[in-house]
C-alpha cells in the first residue's frame, strides 16, 4: 500500500501569505483604506496592481465553494434566478453565494461578505462566462465594467492577435486611472510586469520538478500551491514564497522525496479539479501508488513571455496563447510534449460538464492519443458542483485505469 509524502514544510507561509492578501482587500472594502478591482483569473492583473487597486478574483472564490462543499447548496440559488445549472460553477455558485449572503471568506479571513468592487475588469480568453458573471455585479453593485474580448479559438499566434488585445489593454487605462484616481505610472508597471515574470519562472520550475522520478509533488499539491501565482502575480509576496517552494521542491529532489510513497504509475491531469475532492483524490492515488506528476491547469499560471520592456504588448501575447484559448491542434501538441517531458504513462481526463472550454475530451483528443499509444481515460464531473461527480465511479475508473498500466 502507498501512502502520501511528507507535509509540504512551505504550506504554512502559504497560508500566511493568502491570508494577507485578503485582510488587504477586506480592509480595502470594509475600512476604506484602498480600491477594489476585480479582475478575472487571467485578466491585466498587473495594470491593476500597478494603478494601486487591492485585486479580487471571482474564480478563486469560486474554487473555495468548491472546495468547501457550499456550491451544490448555492447553485439551485442562482438557478432560481435565472441562471441555468449548466453554465459555470464557478458563476452559480458564486452569485448563489451572494444571493443567499453566504461565503467561506467569512470563516476564514473575517469578511463580512464579498467585497463590493471600485471596478469590474474581465479577459474572455477563458470563456464568456466571465462577462456575463461580472455584467451581474455591475448591475448589483452599479461599478463600471471594463474588459478584453480575446480572440478565440487562436491557432498559430500572430501579430494580429497580439495587436487587437494590446489595443484593448491601452483602452483600459484611462477608465482605470478614474477610478484608481490617479495616472499609470510606466515604470510601475514595468516594475510589476518583472515580478509577475519572476513569479511566473519561479511556479514553472516548481512544477517541473514534477519529472522528476519519483515526482516531489502531485497535481492536488499544485492545485493548493498554485494560489499566489493567481492572485499576487506582480507582486514580491508571490515571488518570495516561490523562492522557498521551489527550494523545500528541489531538496525533496536531492533527498528522494516522494509525494506518492512507492511511486509506480505517472500520470497527467487533464482538465479542471474537482475541489470538492481534492484530498479524497489524492489518497485514492497515494493508496495506488499512483501520483499526476503534472497538468495543463497548473500550468496555465505560467506565463513566460512576459517582459519589462514591453509590457502591455506581452501581457497581450502572454494571455492571448493560454492553452485553454488554443485550437485542438496546438493543445493536443502541448499535452504531447508534457507526456515526453515528464515520463507520463497515460492521461485522465476530467469532463467537467459545466465548463466545456476546460473539457478537452470531447473533439476525440482522447482517441488521437490512444492510437498513438497513449492510454486515457475518462470520466465525468464538476468542477464545483458534486451532484455531477460519482464517488464510487470516478474510484472503480481510476483504480481499473492504474490496473490496466501497472499489469495487475
């Protein structure tokens, strides 16, 4: 029997570090003491942190009502509102939440509820939800709204995609500084698009240790560690705590370390968690020695075309060629490359059925890599909401999956 690694050490400064991150914005809401932006999980976050705003992400908040089992009760909330139970989980349950006044952000940093926003700033190179989500809070809390529309699906990117973001990013200024109530300085935002560099080089080099054998840590780590590199890209917080993940990674490395004692099976996640599994997950896998040593999710936090002396135009192109804004084909080279990379022996998919454009199951991707000699599998769920997602199905899938690899 397997059994899970050692505690990461580096958890505790984590905690630490979020924790901060949201006193500075539950300050910012509930005593005045700075603006609240909100921004979507792969908007200009650092054209906000540079303008002074305390930077909110709705889909962080969504994965922790995933994560605390709250959405499958706000879900039904927001369905009676008139929002269907098949579009985002993430949006359901975070406007379920509001509608019915209830968050985890209360428990855990002292919130009185979400913290109503200065601005409302999204990027569609995910999905439209996100649009839709935030046009909700700009009726309820009459903020103004200000976005990206993304070019979608992107196969080859060019300088005609870069150009037409770029364009939008400039366009977002002038309304941000009236709001932020001053101008945007431009060695500021130099001095942010660095460190959102470094932090971006720092996560990357934290995962891929995840090639090494036995892997020092799993996808359901990432998927824990990942929070700064979301949140507080641009600033030095996230930089200094990967600085000492990725030291705490590289010891385990050197040491043997294992996230999955006895590690037999390599596997790559693919798709959304399902947050409200994420530990029973992991010592499923950890009973079969079974350890995802790598994920195209975690992976999207990894924006390595980033640089100082062109700011907005690599922000454009940084968060224009996210994988989940590709076409099949580039996808499919991607999740090729990250099977050599790291030693992967077959891939999971998770069709999370509220959020189709991070399902990438369903145009025969699958199938194309089987007949290449990659085995699959894949099985159904939800990002947030359990009511999609079986216990003992998704366990008897995984389990026969691991058997058919191993032999026995």
């Amino acid at each position: 029997m397997g059994a899970r690694g050692p505690e990461i050490r580096s958890t505790a400064a984590m905690r630490a570090t979020m924790a901060a991150y949201f006193e500075e914005i539950r300050r910012a809401a509930e005593e005045g003491v700075g603006k609240v932006a909100w921004c979507t999980s792969v908007g200009p976050a650092e054209l906000l942190y540079a303008l002074g705003f305390r930077v909110y992400f709705p889909e962080n908040h969504g994965a922790m009502l995933g994560a605390s089992r709250m959405s499958s009760e706000l879900i039904p909330v927001a369905s009676a509102a008139g929002y269907s139970p098949d579009i985002c989980s993430y949006l359901t349950s975070d406007i379920g939440g509001y509608l019915k006044g209830e968050t985890p952000l209360k428990k855990a940093y002292g919130f009185k509820s979400v913290p109503r926003p200065d601005v409302l700033v999204y990027n569609t190179n995910q999905c439209r939800d996100v649009h839709d989500w935030f046009s909700f809070y700009q009726r309820e809390f009459n903020a103004p709204l200000v976005g990206v529309s993304t070019p979608h699906p992107v196969p080859e990117l060019e300088d005609v995609h870069v150009k037409a973001v770029e364009a939008q990013l400039e366009a977002l200024i002038e309304p941000l500084e009236r709001v932020a109530g001053s101008r945007l300085d431009m060695p500021e935002l130099k001095r942010v698009v660095a460190l959102s560099r470094e932090c971006s080089d720092l996560w990357g080099k934290v995962l891929g240790t995840g090639a090494n054998v036995p892997s020092p840590l799993s996808f359901f780590d990432g998927c824990i560690h990942m929070g700064p590199a979301v949140v507080l890209r641009g600033r030095p917080e996230a930089v200094e705590y990967y600085r000492l993940l990725l030291a705490e990674m590289e010891e385990r490395v050197r040491d043997g370390v294992a996230a999955v004692e006895g590690e037999r099976v390599r596997l790559y996640w693919e798709g959304m968690p399902v947050w409200g599994r994420l530990r029973d997950l992991s010592e499923l896998c950890s009973r079969l020695r079974a350890c995802f040593v790598v994920s195209t999710y975690c992976n999207s936090w990894i924006f390595d075309v980033l640089v100082l002396s062109r700011p907005l135009h690599s922000m454009a192109r940084a968060y224009t060629k996210l994988f989940i804004n590709r076409t099949e084909r580039i996808k499919e080279t991607y999740i090729r490359e990250l099977v050599k990379k790291f030693g992967v022996q077959g891939v999971v998919f998770h069709d999370s059925k509220t959020c189709p454009n991070n399902a990438n199951s369903r145009y025969g991707m699958p199938r194309r890599l089987e007949e290449s000699g990659v085995p699959t599998l894949t099985f159904n769920g939800d990002l947030c909401d359990l009511r999609l997602y079986s216990d003992v199905q998704v366990r008897t899938s995984i389990e026969a999956f691991v058997e058919q690899l191993t032999g026995g």
